[in-house]
C-alpha cells in the first residue's frame, strides 16, 4: 500500500503523534497464538445445546405439531413452539419506527420461506438436540410459492407475508422509494444516444470464519448474560427485550470480539430464543449456527435486479438517467426496506446529471430473507452503474475512463437528492488510476480538480 | 480457442454511516491513578481493529502514547450506547464520540496540572510522550502519571470525560427524495486486467490497482489489511459466489465451502493498493469510512475487463464460466 500525499496536501495536517501511525494492533498476538477468547469459548457446566427444526418447505400452512415423541427423548430438556414466545411477531427496525411487525421467531400457523424455525430443542448434547428434531411431527398443508421478483409484483401472485398485505414494502412514498430531479423524459428526448440495460445479481453469503451464535447463562438474580457475536450490541438487547417483553434491565450483553461479520450479524436472530431457553429451563444455553445454517438459513445479501435508462450526448454528457431498483427481501423485512432506500440514496452514482428518475423496491419471495451485508443498497448498484457507464462509453466512442471525467461529481454540485456535493475526490483518484495503470488520458483530465467546476 | 486478455475500470463513491435511521454513539474516557487511560465503549470490533483506532485516536486527542490507552468495549452492564459496527460507521461515530470524551477528560488533566505548576491551564501543551509542559518554557512541567495521582490522591479530581455523537435521523421527502443520507462520502477507482479462456470461460484476474480516497488513514497498517481484504472480497463476489447459483431458482445452494465457491490463495490477482487523503470536514481526525466501499469497485471493473476480453457482456453476477460460455456460443449464432 501506498500513501499518495501529494493529493490535498492543502487541506491536511500531517503533524500529529499518534494518528497516522502504522501502530501494531494490540489483539494480534492474541488472535495469532490462539489465545483470544470469542463468545464459543465460554463453556458452563450444564449448558444445553439448541437446535431448529426447520421448514422443509418454501410456503405452507402448518396444521399441526406433534411434539410428544420429542419429550420423551433421552437428553432433551426443553421443547418450544410459538406460544412460548411472549411477542413472538417482531421486526428489528421498529427501533427505528420501521415496521410493521412481519416475522415470527417460531412459526406460528405458517412458513414463508424453506428453513424457517418452527420449533426449538434443548437438550443435553448436540447430538440428543438433532436426534430429537427428527421426531418433531410437523402437518403442512404446501402453498404455492413465489420466488421470482417480477411475478411477485403482478396481480395474483401468492401473498407471502400477510403483515404486508402485498409483495411489496409500502413506503410513506407509496410502493417504492422515489428520488427526482429536472424532467428525465426531457433529458431523453433530447440525448444523442438512449441506452436502457438490465442487472442481475444473487444472493451471496458473508462468510464469517465463526458462525453466528451465542451462549446464555443466567445469573440467580433473575438477570441473564448473553455472550455474542453480534455486530450491535444494544441494537440486539433493545429487541431481545421487545420479543421476550422483559425489562432491559434483566439483560446483560457481552460481546465485541467477532470472527468476522460482514453485516451478517446485525439480524436478531439467535439471541432471544436462547435466552427464552434459559429462563424457561434455568440454565445456561449455546445456540451457534451450523455452517449449512451460516450459509442458507441465515440472511445473505439481497438478490437485485437494476434497470438503468441514460439519455447520454456525443460529447459525454449524460443528460438523464433513470433507475429502477428492486430488492429480493425474501420473506420477511429485517433490513431490506433500509437498503432499497439506501439505493435510492445513492443513485446515479457519483456522477452529476442534470435528470434523474429513482424508484426503488423492496419485494418479498419466499426465500430466506436477506438483510445487511457490506456495501448494503449500493455494491450491485455500483456494479450496474459502473458496467452501464462502460458501455455508455463505447457507445459513444469514447474512452471508459476519460467518459467518468466529463461526468464526475465536484464540489458544490447538486446531488439528486438535494444536497450539495463536499469533499469530492472521484477525479483525483481517477487521475491516479490512470497513472498507476498506465491508462493514459488526455492532459485537460489530468489538471481537472475536485475542488471546481474548473477546467 | 485462445487465451484472451482485457482490462475494465470503474470508479465509485460511498456513504458513511445511517443516517436515514438516527445514528448515534456515545464514549466514556477515564484516567486511572497512575494516568493511563480507559475508554469504554459499547462499539463491536468485527476484526477490523476498531479498539486498536479507538486507543489511538483517545491517545492523540489527551496527548500520551496509544499504549498508555485501555478500549474496554461491548459489555452493556458498563459500555454507553452505540448504535453498532455496520454502514461503515464505526470509525467515524465512536471516534468523534472519544475524542469529545477524551477532551474533556484532557480539560480536567491540564486544570490539576495548572494547580501543580501554579500556571493557567491555557498555558499548557502536551508533548504526545506522557508530559504536560508549559507551553515556550518545556522546563516548567509535569508528568501525566503525577497529574493523575494528584488529581486522585490530592485534588479530589476525577479525570475524565463524556463523548456523543449523533447525526440525526434525514426523512427522504415523499415525492422529491430529498435527503441526506449520509455525511460524508469515500471514494475509489479501480483498473482491473483479466485473462479469459474463450474454451473453458474461466476467468483469471491477474491485477487490481486500486486508488482508494479514505479521508484518513488513521492506521495505514490496519487500512491496508481493510482495503486489501475488501479487494479479495470484490474479486470473489464478481466471479464466484452465491447461495443460490440458478437464482430465482432456490436449488443447488451451497452448505460448505467445498459447495460455495470464493477463491483460494493461487486465485488471488496481484493487488496494487494507493491511498489518497482528502480529510472529511465532521470525521475523527478527518477519517471516513472506508470498510465497505473498498470491496465494490472490483465487481464493475472484472465485468468490463470481461468484455474487453471476449466481447460479451456478463450483466447477471457472478460472472461464471457458464454465463460466459453461454454468452459466446450465443455470439456465435449457437443455440443455447
């Protein structure tokens, strides 16, 4: 790595102690010789273990459960279904006033997604808690399901989440976020060239070496400590305390060491049901995902779809871009509704165009919800802009990289949502890609600044 | 059949922070008898190194070494409240929220400091190296350590300070979208160069340069793992990852990683890593957030190099060879 600090040299101090120095991390020698304690670590005597039995289907109609072969099984401690929760209908951004609550913590009547919870097991050991779960009697009655975003959206398709009413996230926008500027019909009525593209993206998993879980002891005080690797720590504790209608106060969250997260551990997931597992039972619980569950049960980055429309001019100007976004949920909201209008936020791009149209979605399908993952609302955004701009400028004519000067953002220019741009620096960093990647550019490029409208 | 070479760019920008929720974090910072310094915190370090930037960022603002710094954090019984480690956030909100901490707890320093040199406390600067000196006269001074015995044993002085950030919460206008999403914005812009066998539609990425604009790089060892990771990261979703390969299909889903495709240490591109500092006007010591941004500008810049390789253009990610032979048989006139 280098530091090129040549770049707003004006507006930097470089005089500090301590700040800017390459300091050795302080918890490296831990992690390296193994002697870092992550929440696994901890080990108490007469820790049960839990484990879901899960959803075998994508949409279905729970007629009933057996749970007595279950009971009777050697090691299991503890059986839970969905009138052992206290507020067992939840979503974690009501924290933030985003809701309505749509998603159970054990199926109740219904599973909207292939392995949904439905029932959770304590026992003994891993093994009684996973014999166990293979004799939980589930009687589904297997609805249609809806997996693809566009038939999700048409009239008649399979509700999947009742909470919502429709297939879609109704923002006080109506169906989708929307963001506009100037008349885009306009811009595209009087461009050179009108390029309309389609992006696709899948789900992806965050791939955290350590899984997400955590353990449960509690304390005879009628408190409970819960060790986890959560990315948020009272985030988590706020809506554990919802979910189990207890008083924060009785909650005590230790974390802060984590295995890598990714965004993948900012759902509320394990943490309520296994402190519900060690009120009932009195003592402490561990439930840590499987890698199958890492990989398919819990949340991975949305499916996207991005249609962009540019109006753009020979010379390189884009003059009107509309985008239309839409953002897979999966069966439930957690934070999708958050990313697709984060999306909207950052459309169209880091570039400055006179036109814009923005609307974005958030639609539900019957498949593991997503939620937060790095680059939230904006990676397979970027990936759509940035592939869209490549042939924008082939269409054109006219060099990639020399096509993003003419329309970079600088200083003081209106953004599509309204605000002024500050502290740009797309140019400068192009200028030193050109550079270090021998991409030669015409000299105008190269004297081109942030700062102004210039050049 | 050929081996055949291309090279894309992109360049992006990235928001830090929520502020589309409300997105607030609070520090404490005290000094112990003996004037080493505790940060409690409830903020998540994800492996990033968020205590090491925490410790570092506490130890300029009072003036002492960074390992004369302790970050205590995620424990809800003692830690103040952060809305927690995500949107890169971490950085910037707890570290304005330490350094107001840390400055009122240097306030409170310097005045038990003035009371043993019987000077003012606006006539006193600190050397960064444990001592707290007047400032033109650097005979005249005191170490820390005694300030902080003082302060405990003598003046009845707690040393120490409380730290709030909030930016609040942007409600997008309903018909416009007028917002702010955020505050501040890093940026990048990435070349990358690919081999494409037009055979077998295996993609290899031989380099990534990146130019990463970052505000500053409070660490720039810890910065280089963050943004040489985050590459890795883009590299691995623009060619091989997903939970669902056949999406909207929900079958073959991978459950391991023998099943879930990434690459391993031979796939790994030369990766060129340059580091520009424009200082964000509201970030700790000018620094924004750069955790995410740094793995997105890779996935744009694979696809164009794709293209310019072999002439097909790859809009459904990953970019597999697959899609890619099936691009080039439909090319060609081929039947699917």
């Amino acid at each position: 790595m280098e530091l090129r600090k040549s770049y707003f040299a004006d507006q930097r101090k470089d005089d500090l102690h301590e700040i800017g120095q390459p300091r050795p991390r302080s918890d490296s020698p831990g992690h390296v010789t193994g002697k870092t304690a992550y929440f696994a670590d901890r080990n108490f005597p007469g820790m049960l273990h839990l484990k879901m039995v899960r959803s075998p289907h994508h949409h279905a109609r729970i007629r009933s459960i057996d749970i007595s072969e279950v009971e009777k099984h050697p090691g299991v401690v503890k059986v839970l279904t969905a009138k052992d929760v206290p507020h067992n209908v939840y979503t974690i951004l009501i924290l933030i006033q985003i809701g309505p609550e749509d998603e159970t913590v054990l199926a109740d009547g219904k599973v909207r997604w292939k392995g949904e919870a439905v029932v959770a097991i304590l026992a003994e050991t891993e093994r009684a808690a996973q014999e166990a779960a293979a004799k939980v009697k589930v009687d589904y009655e297997v609805l249609p399901a809806v997996f693809d975003m566009e038939e999700a959206l048409k009239p008649g398709a399979p509700i999947v989440n009742e909470y919502h009413g429709q297939n879609y996230y109704l923002y006080d926008s109506g169906e989708c976020r929307k963001v506009r500027l100037g008349d885009v019909e306009a811009g595209f009525a009087g461009a050179d060239h009108v390029l309309e593209q389609a992006y696709q993206s899948s789900p992806i998993e965050h791939a955290p070496t350590e899984t997400t879980g955590c353990i449960v002891a509690p304390e005879g005080n009628d408190r409970f400590t819960c060790y986890t690797n959560t990315q948020a720590m009272f985030f988590t504790l706020d809506n554990a305390s919802i979910i189990l209608q207890m008083p924060g106060n009785k909650l005590h969250f230790v974390g802060g060491t984590v295995g890598g997260g990714f965004g993948g551990k900012v759902d509320v997931i394990v943490e309520p049901i296994a402190i519900l597992g060690a009120k009932l039972t009195g003592r402490p619980v561990s439930f840590i995902y499987s890698r199958e569950e890492e990989m398919q049960i819990s949340s991975p980055r949305a499916a996207e779809k991005v249609v962009i429309k540019d109006g753009v001019m020979k010379d390189g100007r884009i003059v009107a871009r509309k985008v239309t976004g839409y953002t897979d949920a999966g069966a439930y909201s957690r934070h999708s509704p958050y990313g697709a209008q984060k999306g909207a936020g950052h459309y169209p791009g880091p570039y400055t165009i006179p036109n814009v149209w923005i609307d974005t979605y958030c639609v539900y399908t019957n498949r593991t919800p997503s939620s937060a993952m790095r680059g939230f609302g904006v990676t397979i955004g970027d990936f759509a802009l940035e592939v869209q701009m490549d042939k924008l400028a082939r269409l054109i004519g006219m060099d990639p990289l020399e096509f993003r000067f003419i329309n970079a953002y600088r200083d003081g220019d209106m953004k599509a949502h309204r605000q002024p741009t500050e502290g740009a620096a797309l140019i400068e960093c192009m200028q030193e890609a050109s550079r270090a990647a021998n991409w030669p550019v015409a000299e105008k490029y190269l004297s081109m600044s942030s700062y102004t409208k210039g050049a | 059949m050929a081996i055949r070479r291309g090279r894309g760019v992109a360049a992006i920008n990235y928001p830090t922070g929520m502020n589309l929720g409300g997105d607030p974090t609070q520090a404490l910072v005290h000094s112990t008898p003996t004037g080493n310094f505790m940060v409690t915190l409830s903020s998540v370090d994800l492996g990033q190194g968020m205590k090491q930037i925490m410790a570092q960022i506490c130890a300029e603002t009072i003036g002492v070494p960074t390992d004369r710094v302790v970050v205590d954090t995620a424990d809800t019984d003692t830690g103040p409240h952060c809305m927690g480690t995500f949107a890169s956030r971490g950085t910037h909100r707890a570290g304005n929220a330490v350094i107001q901490a840390a400055r009122e707890a240097r306030q409170v320093m310097l005045e038990v400091a003035a009371e043993e040199l019987e000077v003012n406390a606006s006539d006193l600067e600190t050397d960064g190296q444990g001592n707290i000196l007047v400032k033109g006269a650097p005979q005249r001074s005191i170490s820390i350590f005694d300030v902080a015995l003082s302060a405990h044993f003598k003046r009845g002085r707690s040393i120490s300070g409380r730290g709030m950030f909030l930016i609040p919460r942007s409600y997008p206008e309903k018909e416009t979208g007028a917002m702010k999403p955020s505050t501040c914005y890093a940026h990048a812009c990435t070349v990358a160069e690919v081999e494409v066998d037009d055979e077998t539609g295996e993609v290899t990425v031989l380099t990534v340069k990146n130019v990463f604009e970052i505000g500053r790089a409070l660490n720039p060892k810890l910065v280089e793992q963050q943004l040489v990771g985050g590459s890795w990261m883009g590299i691995s979703h623009a060619l091989y990852e997903t939970t669902e390969p056949y999406y909207p299909n929900r079958d073959h889903g991978g459950t391991d990683f023998n099943q879930y495709l990434m690459p391993g240490p031979g796939d790994l591109a030369e990766t060129e890593i340059i580091v520009l500092e424009r200082p964000s006007a509201d970030g700790p010591y000018g620094a924004k957030g750069p955790g995410e941004m740094c793995a997105n500008p890779q996935i744009p810049a694979v696809a164009n190099a794709v293209f310019d390789a072999v002439g097909v253009r790859i809009d459904t990610l990953p970019i597999t060879p697959e899609r890619i032979l099936r691009a080039l048989k439909a090319q060609a006139g081929a039947p699917n």
